[in-house]
C-alpha cells in the first residue's frame, strides 16, 4: 500500500491572532523531510467527510502587522 500523507485541518478561531500556535516554514520543512518527496499530501476538512489537495496557488503569503 503506498502512504500518502493527510492533513487534518481545524477550524480554531475567528482572526489569525487568536490561534494559539502554528509549525513554522522551517518545522513544516523539517517534518516533510520524512517523507517520500513522492508522498501525496492532502487536506482532510470536517473529521475526513471532505478532502481537498494542496496546490501552490493554494498558499496566499500576507505581512504581518506588527503589535503594538
């Protein structure tokens, strides 16, 4: 059986300040590093009643607004 590789996505909160913690580029970079570079990866929505792919248009990049 070949693995692929599912990411279970949660709704946590309403704004992106709210969220409580998130891997960073270098982490995601570091876990994916286990994997196949040939491993499927997917988006599992709403404890798997739904899937989705991972595309690089599926990544917006925004600027942080800095706190004051």
């Amino acid at each position: 059986m070949a693995e692929i590789l599912i990411l279970n996505a949660e709704r946590e909160a309403y704004a992106i300040a709210q969220i409580r913690s998130t891997m960073t580029v270098g982490e995601l970079m570091a876990f994916l590093d286990e994997f196949d570079e040939d491993t499927p990866v997917y988006l599992s929505h709403d404890n798997g009643y739904t899937y989705g792919g991972v595309r690089a248009d599926s990544f917006g990049i925004y600027e942080k607004e800095e706190e004051e």
